[in-house]
C-alpha cells in the first residue's frame, strides 16, 4: 500500500513516523497532537547522570567523543520525554575544528587565545570540511538509530554570535571590541562575518547530511544590537546560513536573547522557525514575525525555580498567548540554568503535553 492511502493515517515507516512527529509538523505549521517541547541546553549541568560521564573529562573533549555525545544528548530524551534531542556540542566547536586556539572554561565561557582584530587576523579562520569534525558524523550516525522517530535538531552559532567571541577574546556584557570593529571597519566586519558564514554552513550541512532532522542557528548576543544596525551589519551573514541549507528541506529556526525589536528581521533572515525569549508574549511575537512562520519560546527559565503551582501557572500563560498559533513549539526563553531541579522539568513537559492533547 503507498503511503498516500494509508488507512488509519499512521506512519508506516521509521522515517514517515519522524516526519510525522509533533516536533517537525509543528515547524511545519501543521496541526499536532499535542504542542511539541524541548529545552535548549537541556543535555548538561542540571543532570546529575550528565555530571557523572563528564567528572574528569574538558567540555570539548566530551564534544569530541561520540560515544560520550550520544549518551548526553539521550539523557534529556530518557528523562524528561521531551519531543526532540539537540545535539550535544558547543557553538565554538567547529571554531576549534579549523585550528582556532580556544577553550571553554567552566563557568565562564568561551575564551579565545588570540582575538580577531585586524585583517591578519581573519587567516585564523580557514575553511571548515567534513573530516575536520568527522566525530559529528559519527556520533550523529549513532544518534540516529537510537534516536527513532525522535527528531535530532543541530545547531551552529550565528556569525555575529561566533564573532562577538572571537572579537572580545571570550564572553562579554558590552560588546564594546566587537561594536568597535562594525562600526569602525565595516569592511573588515563584513568580511569577518563572511567568513563565519561559509563556515556556519558548512557545519550545519554536515550534521543534516548525517542525519539532523532541524537545525538552530543561535545568535544568543545579537539582542545587543539596534534593528537598523542588525540589518546591515549582521543580516546579509546570516542570510547567507539560511540560504546555504535552504536546499535540503529541514527546518530551520533561529534563536536570540533580548531580541524583541529583532524578531521580524530574524524571521526575514531566513527562519522556518522564529525562537523568542520571555520578554514578550507569544501572541505579541507572533504580530511581530507575521504569518509564514512557527514561533518557538517562551517561559522564562528562572520560574523553574518557583512552586509547581507557579509554574504551572506561568505555562497556562505562555500556552494562552500561543493558542492562536499556526505552529508552537514550547521551549524556553533561554537555556535550562544550571542549577535547576530536574524534577521541574520533567512536570514541565508533561504538563505541556496534558494541557494541549488534542
Ligand atoms: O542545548 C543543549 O542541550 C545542547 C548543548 C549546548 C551547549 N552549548 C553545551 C554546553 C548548546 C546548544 C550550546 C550553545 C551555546 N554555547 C550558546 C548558544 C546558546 C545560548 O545559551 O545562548 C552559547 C552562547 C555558548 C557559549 C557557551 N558555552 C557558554 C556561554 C557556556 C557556559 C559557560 C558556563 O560554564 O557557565 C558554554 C559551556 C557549555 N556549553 C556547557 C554546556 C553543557 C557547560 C560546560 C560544562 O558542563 O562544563
């Protein structure tokens, strides 16, 4: 029988059953069984059993060992049921790849040996290839069969994300170094931004081709930015990611911090998928972004930390403000914080799912 004249609509092969999944039909904007939730950074330190495979072992050691990746990134989907993995990794690690001398410190962040300041300095970023991060191919081939019909979403870090690291040397509150050079030399900046692109897209075709079934583009720092500026400076770079994986089909969603006054340019860069942090309501987002595309977000990760009652609440919230939606995934506003009880997160999924059980 063809897969158009199924009887009872069920998916009859692993692969239709992954399309079919409340995750990617939500992307689609198509109608869900229930509304679709994942955590972003919800494989790390808020899991004890995370601790425990990571004691003794550099963050980027463990990004590197596929064996190691595909336990994390399993470990929210065992625990918690939520309705995708995101791929265990960092934003600088295809950074690390071409050679860059970095590290990721704990508690700290990202920090870069050598900044990019100067034009020598962009031979720092060669080109990046396959074999420079065949682990991910690897772990993502292994990712996969586990995985089932559970969707793997990749991700990159967005050029002006990568570029305000490598620009200041490692996290930073004001951007001031980074600000410096987009103001200061835009053809410099431009060209900076260029480079992260090519690269960008390179790493996220090489998790699709291996199995991603979305991928995220995290530009966490670009709410430092005003809209006019964003457009010129940031935009043209990030389009250039989205059009570079547009080909391939999967889902495409695009996350920031504090970017309120970005959302429908983040949209216009780009995105299947608009991820919104919890500064302003779902429904407010959603006129922001216009029609065309989901919108992922948005309960402020800090209410995990209240009552259950209270967060319970504070979901109803979010999920009212989202019910007009043409595609929600619930997610949010930014990533689990590392001292959260795993417990919380765990009711949290389930309250989502038995809310909005269709
Ligand atoms: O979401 C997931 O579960 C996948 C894992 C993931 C990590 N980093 C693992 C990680 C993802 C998606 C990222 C992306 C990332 N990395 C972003 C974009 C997302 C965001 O939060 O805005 C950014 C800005 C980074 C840079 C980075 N790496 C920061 C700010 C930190 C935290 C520093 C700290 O220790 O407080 C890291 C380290 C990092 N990346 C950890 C994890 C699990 C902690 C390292 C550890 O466990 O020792």
């Amino acid at each position: 029988m063809s897969a158009n004249h199924r009887p009872s609509g069920q998916p009859t092969t692993p692969s239709d059953a992954l399309r079919e999944s409340a995750f990617l039909k939500a992307c689609r904007r198509e109608p869900v069984p229930h509304t679709p939730v994942w955590f972003m950074r919800q494989a790390g330190r808020s899991l004890p059993e995370y601790r425990k495979v990571r004691e003794g072992i550099p963050m980027l050691e463990s990004c590197m060992r596929p064996d190691l990746v595909t336990e994390i990134t399993l470990q929210p989907v065992r625990r918690h049921h939520v309705d995708a993995a995101v791929y265990f990794s960092d934003i600088v690690v295809p950074l690390k790849a071409i050679g860059v001398d970095l590290d990721i410190k704990p508690g700290v962040g990202p920090v870069v040996e050598r900044p990019i300041r100067t034009r020598d300095d962009l031979a720092q970023l060669r080109d990046l290839t396959p074999d420079d991060v065949a682990y991910v191919t690897e772990a993502i081939g292994m990712l996969t069969g586990e995985l089932g019909a559970t969707p793997l979403i990749g991700f990159a870090g967005a050029p002006f994300t990568l570029a305000s690291y490598l620009v200041e040397g490692g996290p930073s509150r004001n951007h001031e170094h980074t600000k410096a050079l987009m103001y200061g030399d835009p053809q410099l900046w431009a060209d900076l931004l260029d480079r992260l692109a090519e690269i960008t897209s390179a790493f996220l075709k090489v998790q699709i081709e291996a199995g991603a079934s979305a991928v995220q583009l995290f530009d966490s720092w670009v709410g430092a930015l005003a809209p006019a500026d964003y457009r010129r400076s940031v935009m043209p770079a990030s389009r250039k990611v989205f059009e570079a994986v547009a080909g391939y089909g999967v889902p495409r969603i695009h996350f920031g911090v504090g970017t309120g006054e970005l959302l429908g340019l983040m949209g216009e860069a780009g995105a299947d998928v608009v991820g919104v942090d919890w500064r302003v309501p779902m429904d407010e987002a959603a006129r922001r972004v216009g029609p065309g595309r989901a919108l992922q977000g948005n309960l402020d990760p800090a209410v995990l930390f209240a009552t259950p009652e209270a967060v319970a609440a504070k979901t109803d919230e979010v999920l009212a403000a989202a019910a007009g939606l043409e595609g929600h995934i619930f997610n949010l506003g930014h990533g689990v914080l590392p001292d959260t009880n795993p417990d919380a997160l765990t009711r949290l999924v389930d309250h989502v799912h038995t809310r909005t059980s269709r």
